[in-house]
C-alpha cells in the first residue's frame, strides 16, 4: 500500500502541475515532495528489518497474455534508495527555487514525474515493470536538461539520450532472452528470474547485454563520456538528479538484475568490470585534477565515487555490497551538497571557474563552514557519512583483490588533494573583488543545507540502523547467487 | 458486416449530395456516420456467424479488431483534414472517394476469398490515386498521383498473375480451401510457388516495404498533405492485415516459401527506411521513410505466422496509425502558417504552442518506440510473437533500427526548442480535438496494452 501511494503521488501531483500556473507551482510541488518525504518515513518506520525479501507489496496482473504483472514492494536496498529520493527532492525543489528559471512550471512538473520514475525503477519486483520505469525515469530529465540547459544543450542532451537508449536496448534484449527461459506460461517476475538455471556460455553472454545498460548509466570507464558534458550542462536541479539518484539506477540494477540473473556470468566477466570501475575510478579522479570549471569537477569527483561503488558491488563481498549501498545513500546526499554550494557560489559570483574565485571565508564564514563539511563528506572523512561506506568498499574491495584496493584506495587520497585544493583555491585566500559580490547564507540556503549537514554527520556517527537495513536484503541476494559469503 | 453497409451507405450519400444540393452537411454527416460505425463494429464482437455473401467475407474477431482500427483512423482523419473539406464545389467528391477507399479497405481486412481482396484493394486504391491528383493546379500533386497510380498499375498485375497462378493450383479462391489444399502436399507446386511470391511482391508493393518502396517518399510528398496522411495509415493498415491473413491462414504451411524472402524484406525495410529517414529534410519525406520502416516491422507479425502476430498487427497499426495522424495534423498546421514543412519550420515553435509540443512529443515518442507510450508496447508485441518460434536475428536487427529511428523523430522534438520564436500557429477545433484524442490514446494504450486482446 505504502509502496503504491510512494510511486502514484508524484505522479499525480506531477501531472497536475502542468495545469497550473505562477507561484502556487512551487508551493504545491515543495508541499507535495515534503508529503512524499513523511510517507518515506512512515516506510522506514515500519519496515521489517529483519527480512530481506520485499515488503509492502503490491502485485496486480498488467499485461496477462505475457505474464507481465504490476509488481511493486521494498526490500532493504530499495527503501534506502527510495528513501534517498524523497529526502533529496524536497532539497532540489527549494534548491531550484532561487534560480528565476522560464516556464517554472514545467519544470517543477517533470522533477516530479521524475521522481515517479526513479521510485518505480527502485521499487519494480517484475523486470518488465523495471525496463519501463528505467525508459520513464529518462524522459522528465532528457526534457529538464533539453529545456533549461546551457549553450551545447541540444547536442550533448542528444548524446545522453541516445548512448543511454542504446544501453538500456540491449538490456531489453537480455531481458526478453531470459523471459523466454522461464517455464511456460513464461513470467517477467523477479522470482522467477531468479530462480532459473542458465548454462555458462548462456551467461556468459548475457552479462554484456545487462552489464552495457547498467554501466553507461553509472557511468563505468570507458563509457563515461557523456557525463562530464551532461552534468555541466544541465541546470543544477537536473545535475543534482542526475548525479544525486539517477547515477544510482545503475547500480542499484546490477544489484538486481545483473547479480541474481547471471550469477555465472559475473564469475567470469567480474574481474574485468571490476577492474575498468577501478580504471574508471582513477581516471575520473585524474581529470578532476586538472578541471578549472567547478561545476565539471565535481562532476568527475562524482563519477569517480559511483565507479568505486560499483567496484565495491562486483567484489561480491559482503562489505563491498553492504557498503555500496550504504555509499549509494551517503553520496546522494555529499553530491547534492556540493552542487548545491557550487551553484551559490556560481549565482553569486557570476563564475564557475577556479581560478578567478577566492576570498569567500573572509565574507561569509557560515557558508565556507558548510561548504568544508560537506567536502569532507565527500572525502570521506571519519564521523562524516562518506566514511561508512567508502571504508567497507575498501575493505571488500580489499577481500577481492589487494592490488585493485590500492588503486582503489588512491581515488581517496586523490580526491582529498583535488577538493581540498579547490577549496582553498574558491574559498580561502584574501580579499578580493570576489568577496565583496559575495554574501553569508540566508534562510532559505540554511534551510536546505542543515538537513544535509544533519543527515551527513548521523550517516557518519550512527550509520548502525542504515546497515541493519541494508544487511538482510544484501544476504538474500548473496543467496540467490548460491555463493558463498567470504 | 453492418458497419460495411453504413460507410458503403455513407459514399452513396455523398454522390446524392451532389445531385440533391445538400453538399454542406456531407461533412459532418460522414463524422457521424463513421461514429456510428464504430459503434456498430464494436457491437459485432464475437458474432456467431461471421461468414456472409457465401463466404465472400467473414467477419471474425480479428477482423473486426481490424475493422475499428481504420475506422476510428478514418474518423480522426477526417477531423483533421477540415481543410480540404472547405467549400470548394468538390467536397462531396472527396469526402465520397475517401468513404469508399475505407470501404475498399474493410473488405481488405474481411475478406475471405481472393476474388474480394483484389476487389477490396483495387476500391481502395482507384480511390486514392484520384485523392491524391485532387489538388489539380499543383504539379506535384500530378505528378504523385500519375506515379502512384503506374506503380500501383504495376502491382496490380503481380497481385492478379499472383492469385491466377494460385487459382491454377488450386482450383479455388476461397482462403480456407486454399489452405486446405497448401497443407496436404500440394500438387503443381511450381505454381504454387510462383503464385505466393508474385501475391508477395504485389502487396510489398502496397505496405511501401523494401525494394518496393521507390514510389512512397515521390507520392508521398507531392499529395496534399491530408492525403498522404490517409495513405500512410489506413492504406498501410489495410495492406498488412490483407497480408497477414493470406500468408498466415491459406499459405501458413508453406512457410518455407516465403519466409526467407519476406525476412529479407522485413530487414532491409527496417534498415534502409530509417537510415534513409536520417538525411530527410522534410518532414513529409522523413515520415515516408519512417513509414517503410514501420512496414518492416510490420512484416515481423506476418513471419512470426501465429495467432499472436495478428493481435500485435491490430495494436501496432492502431498506435502507428494514431501517431501518424497526430504527425500529419500538426505538420498540417505548421506548413499553412509556415508555406513548407521542412524541419526549420519548427524551430523554436515549443514556445508558445504547448498542444503541438505536446503531440509531437507523444507521437514521435511512440513512433520510435519509447516506453511508456503506446509504440513500445506495439514493438514489445510483435518482437515477443516473433520469438515465440523464431531466433532473434531480425529483432536485434529491428532494435538497431529503432536505436536509429530515435534521431530523426528526436530531431523534430529538438527543433521545437531551437532558437527564438512568439510565433503561434492557430489550430482549428477540429484539429485540437485530433491531438487531443490522439494524445489521450496513445497514453491510454501504453497504460493498458491488453486492449486489443479484449483486455478492456
């Protein structure tokens, strides 16, 4: 019940909006996500810790004659993810509040038609039902970059949409490949996915087909190209989507799909995924080095932290798994922190570019304060909430394969180096004409940066019931792949 | 049957009209009527006795589902096509030669002896060939309808030869007889042969599909507009469902023949049609091209040789259909206002005309098979009633189509947020009404797919 009225309110408020007009938009769009937030607690509330099997269920047959069934529940993977979209989007709707964008309306309205697609995607227990939320949830964000983008839009959006459309093509494939695998009449439910039996070379092939649709989404080296532009160009609600929740689809589908389906498949190709995540993850963090855009390099610093999840995922450990999940949840929140704070300080100071920033802590200490925390985050810094998570994907990663834990492990220390070092170059320093364009938060920025502040130091310090959550469903999927937990 | 009757009624009507001056209602008397004949189809549903004219037609669930499908295409048509319905002295002429082409192409989708189908598709495109050459001072419009109707001469004569040679072999003209006789080890099989392929390149020829397909993009962008909306859609419909049933039901068992040819066709249709449709300018041209892709994937129903593959047909055609008109409506619209429908004539349009952007979106999306529009689901059918007993080479080869096909319908949509422009094109009623429909049905059949399989 929880789960339908999590997925339909969104999109019922979302269609809505469209026949409204002026400031009452906003307003309805922040009440109605605010709305959805407290529905999302009232599912953490409730929710049974101790299975790992999906709950809140809703199963209603859709298209019979295919055996396609509208198959929605939580397990606890999903409610986390679930979770991390109805805290973030009340903060994204305020966030692009300040910002006098055209035809507001829109906008407000395809946000939320967004976020039905992102929670169909994390709820969908039929794989039919997951493809279709997959396509839905890349439409609203398609448009939001298309509409309100910078100069290039029309050809990087145009990039996105197809490499992503490809990507998911081939996953349709896979996917119409396995359903006609089930015993007849065949089925797209997950369960009875999960439980066939494919043989090796089967596998072994159908990994590629899921495993491009999930990694161009994440994005994974060398499939990557698209979202440095991507990121850059659309306006910050939909770099914050995107890099917030949206770079979670991936991994949160190989979680579901990839790992449980083709068990076999991983044992073979794994080494190789986990090793371009790995290359993936140091490249980003090298080109994030030598960004002079803000806006790009934490666009990088972002693609380097969903390859190490994904690294993290493909170990097969129990950490790294537990530990992806957690990071999934922990880098929603640091990404939107940072795009948040690089975007007041672009709106400020008219400038994205490093090296004509400077002297802001002179003026507005709260800000700089804020803007330290939620870098540390990024960085991982005990206490904070990127620790938890970035430490078990270490230690799981570790577990696979030391070598790969110490390239991993560089991406750490490489991102202290490009965040501090950007941060003094934006923040610290002295006087400059810079600060005197520059002022302290005001309430409404306070307003959307205390509850990330909150959520990044509880994520740090008391991550247990986070954990405890993710730890059942994390095990359930370990036994579906019938291996071993090291 | 009785909704055979009406639109037959319907086109007397209009000829009257002529004679007892009462030209200015015809319009809105073919709406109703059509209306009126929807209702009755759907009233028709799971008859008892389907066969009628001694065996001539036959009315089937399936052919009914066939029947609502160019109806309600028929009808929506003529709401878009108020325009040329205007009094000009010609209008009962028109609204008669389109009431019989849908006339002509019922008894394409209800017949049930070859004889009627020659009947049916010769109706439908003597028809059309006069439709398209209406605009008489235009040159292209001479030229569509000179090359439209050699082409079709063409074709014509594969198709008659076709079933000769099938009569030849078989004694019979009746398609269940003739299935009869394919499945017991036919005798005068080099006729038969012959006669099955010669009836495939004739009807090939009729859905636009590759190598046949020279005519369509000429014809297509010199008809007036309205016209070329009404070929791509009922025409179209029409065509594949005449194509289903006679290779599905009376050559089903020698599948052997036709399958490695129509597979061949199917694949270059898709290819060639969207990768053609990537360097059109105009938008008339590049949904001649879309078109023979369609046809293509149309194919995929007929070789899949199920019962699966025909309700798929009916959901495809209707989502193609709809789409289509929506396309065409609004490409209408724009090329009065605008003088061309070349792909600049959109640009920067996304800013004041919220239901061209809307319906352009929608039915460009479900064009080019995006979830969760109805499109997709059309594809999703027919590529799973292919699989049922066939490998996956031509759906892969279908989806690297689709993955093409997502540039240039994306192009439009782009174009619509292109550049600077207040300017508003004024949409008439009936044409809002058009988009409207269309929009609502495109999404209803998205939400609930199962409508063509008595799902509702």
């Amino acid at each position: 019940m929880i789960t339908t009225a999590l997925l339909f309110f969104p999109l019922v408020v979302g269609l809505l909006l469209f026949l409204l007009k002026g400031e009452t938009v906003k307003k309805v769009a922040l009440g109605a996500s605010i709305v959805e937030f407290l529905l999302g607690v009232v599912a953490f509330v409730n929710f049974n810790k101790g299975n790992g099997l999906p709950q809140y269920e809703l199963n209603i047959p859709w298209i019979k004659s295919l055996g396609i069934n509208f198959h929605i529940g939580m397990d606890g993977i999903s409610l986390l993810l679930v979770g991390l979209t109805t805290f973030l989007l009340p903060l994204i709707i305020l966030a692009a509040n300040r910002n006098s964008y055209k035809n507001p309306t829109n906008l407000y309205a395809l946000m939320l038609l967004m976020q039905f697609g992102l929670i169909g995607v994390f709820t969908a227990q039929d794989a039919f039902l997951f493809y279709i939320f997959w396509e839905v949830a890349l439409i609203p964000i398609y448009f939001i970059a298309l509409l309100w983008g910078g100069e290039q839009k029309v050809k990087i959006t145009f990039k996105f949409f197809i490499y992503t459309l490809a990507g998911s093509l081939l996953m349709l494939v896979g996917l119409i490949y396995v359903y006609f695998q089930t015993p007849a009449p065949h089925s797209f439910s997950l369960t009875s996915l999960y439980e066939l039996e494919l043989t090796n070379g089967t596998q072994s092939w159908l990994f590629w087909l899921f495993f491009f649709a999930f990694a161009i989404k994440m994005p994974v080296f060398p499939f990557h190209s698209w979202l440095a532009d991507t990121y850059t160009d659309a306006p910050t609600p939909g770099t914050m989507l995107l890099s917030g929740i949206m770079s979670k689809m991936g991994v949160y589908g190989a979680i579901r799909l990839l790992l449980p389906i083709v068990p076999q498949g991983i044992m073979e190709w794994g080494p190789l995924a986990i090793t371009l995540a790995i290359i993936g993850v140091l490249y980003a963090s090298l080109m994030a080095m030598y960004q002079k855009d803000y806006k790009r390099l934490i666009a990088y610093s972002s693609a380097a932290h969903v390859g190490l999840i994904a690294a993290g995922v493909f170990s097969l450990t129990h950490n790294g798994m537990v530990g992806g999940v957690i990071q999934m949840v922990a880098h929603g929140i640091s990404a939107f922190g940072l795009f948040y704070v690089v975007d007041i300080l672009v709106n400020r100071t008219g400038s994205r570019d490093l090296d004509k920033l400077g002297g802001i802590r002179v003026v507005a200490p709260n800000y700089a304060t804020a803007f330290l925390i939620i870098l540390l985050a990024s960085i991982a810094l005990p206490l904070t909430s990127g620790f938890v998570g970035e430490f078990l994907l270490m230690a799981g990663i570790y577990e696979y394969n030391s070598w790969l834990a110490f390239f991993g492990g560089l991406t750490t220390i490489l991102g202290a180096v490009y965040m501090l070092k950007s941060y003094q170059k934006a923040v610290l320093g002295d006087k400059t004409e810079i600060s005197d364009k520059f002022h302290d938060l005001v309430l409404q920025e306070k307003i959307i940066l205390i509850p990330v502040i909150l959520a990044i130091f509880i994520l740090g310090v008391y991550p247990k019931p986070f954990i405890e959550i993710a730890e059942p469903a994390v095990k359930n999927l370990f036994s579906l792949m019938s291996i071993t937990i090291k | 049957m009785k909704a055979l009757l009406l639109v037959s009624g319907l086109g007397f009507l209009g000829i009257l009209s002529e004679i007892l001056n009462f030209k200015k209602f015809i319009y809105k008397l073919s709406i109703v009527g059509l209306l009126a004949a929807i209702v009755v189809t759907f009233l028709e549903w799971d008859n008892p006795t389907p066969a009628y004219f001694n065996n001539m037609v036959y009315f089937d669930n399936l052919a009914i589902s066939f029947i609502a499908v160019l109806l309600i295409t028929g009808l929506l048509w003529f709401l878009m096509a108020e325009s040329i319905f205007e009094n000009d002295g010609l209008q009962s002429d028109k609204s008669t030669l389109v009431l019989f082409s849908i006339v002509g192409a019922v008894c394409m989708v209800a017949y049930n002896n070859i004889t009627m189908l020659f009947i049916g598709i010769e109706i439908l495109s003597i028809c059309m060939y006069v439709l398209a050459g209406s605009k008489k001072e235009s040159l292209g419009s001479n030229e569509s309808a000179m090359k439209y109707f050699l082409m079709g001469a063409f074709a014509t004569g594969f198709l008659l030869m076709g079933i000769a040679f099938i009569y030849g072999a078989s004694a019979s003209f009746d398609v269940m007889e003739i299935k009869a006789y394919m499945s017991n080890s036919p005798q005068n099989i080099e006729l038969v042969y012959t006669g099955i392929i010669l009836l495939a390149i004739g009807l090939a020829f009729k859905i636009s599909a590759v190598p046949f397909h020279f005519w369509a993009p000429d014809v297509y962008e010199g008809a007036p507009i309205q016209v070329t909306a009404l070929m791509s859609t009922i025409v179209k419909t029409a065509a594949i469902a005449a194509f289903y049933k006679l290779f599905t039901v009376s050559f089903g068992s020698q599948e052997i023949v036709w399958s490695t040819t129509l597979s061949y066709i199917a694949a270059l249709s898709v290819l060639i049609g969207n990768i053609i449709a990537v360097f059109q300018s105009n938008v008339k041209r590049m949904l001649a091209y879309s078109g023979i892709s369609h046809a293509g994937y149309l194919l995929l129903a007929i070789l899949a040789n199920n019962a699966a593959g025909g309700t798929a047909l009916t959901y495809y055609t209707l989502a193609y259909s709809v789409a289509t008109i929506a396309a065409f409506t609004v490409v209408a619209n724009v090329a009065s206002v605008k003088g061309s429908s070349d792909f600049t004539s959109f640009e920067g349009l996304g800013k004041k005309n919220k239901l061209i952007t809307i319906s352009v979106i929608v039915s460009m999306m479900s064009l080019a098979g995006i979830p969760p529009f109805a499109g997709f689901f059309g594809k999703y059918f027919l590529f799973t009633s292919y699989l049922e007993n066939h490998s996956i080479n031509l759906v892969i080869i279908g989806l690297i189509g689709s993955a093409i096909s997502i540039y240039y319908y994306f192009r439009l949509i782009v174009n619509l947020f292109k550049g600077e422009s207040d300017e508003v094109i004024p949409l008439s009623l009936t044409s809002k009404i058009v988009l409207i429909i269309a929009i609502i049905l495109t999404v209803a059949m998205g939400i609930f797919p199962e409508i063509m399989n008595g799902g509702w």
